[in-house]
C-alpha cells in the first residue's frame, strides 16, 4: 500500500528518493527550530534495538539527510506526522 503525505512547503523542502532498498529522504528547513522535533523522531528509533532501521545526517543549513529501511517506511512517515513536520497521512 502507498502512502501519501503533505507539509508546509513554506517551512520546509522535502525530496523523498529510493535508494536500493531504503528510501533517502532530504528535509531542508526554513530555520532550526525544527531540529528538536528532528532529535525527538532519531531518539524514538534509538529506543528499539535494531540499528540499521534508520539513519540520520545533520548538515549545515536546517539540511537533515535520512536513511530509511523499506520495512520502517511507515513507522517514519507516522512520526514525521507525530512531530507535525507532515501534516497529513493518506495510504492510497
């Protein structure tokens, strides 16, 4: 099943791109506030026990660089929504 999302495009860039099987996904900010809500999704997947579920790359500018297995596709959109950083959840 497919998931669709929306965001504020006037706060943040989002590019979602397959790579192999994971997914790449780009968040570009608008500014740094968002960084903690950034931290609060990183911390939730340091909670379980596997390491290769997600990974994430803090670089300059708001830019944050996030690695996702295919399996925790779901579970990632569903705490960008947590953290409203999307908006909206749809599964097509």
């Amino acid at each position: 099943m497919k998931v669709e999302y929306k965001y504020n495009e006037q706060f943040l860039v989002l590019k979602e791109t397959p790579n192999g099987d994971d997914f790449e996904f780009t968040l570009t900010f608008v500014d740094n506030k968002w960084k903690k809500k950034i931290e609060e999704i990183r911390e939730y997947f340091d909670t379980n026990n596997i390491l290769t579920d997600i990974h994430f790359y803090i670089h300059p500018n708001n830019r944050f660089q996030i690695i996702v297995r295919k399996d925790f596709y779901n579970e990632f959109i569903i705490q960008l929504f947590k953290q409203q950083i999307v908006e909206e959840i749809k599964w097509v």
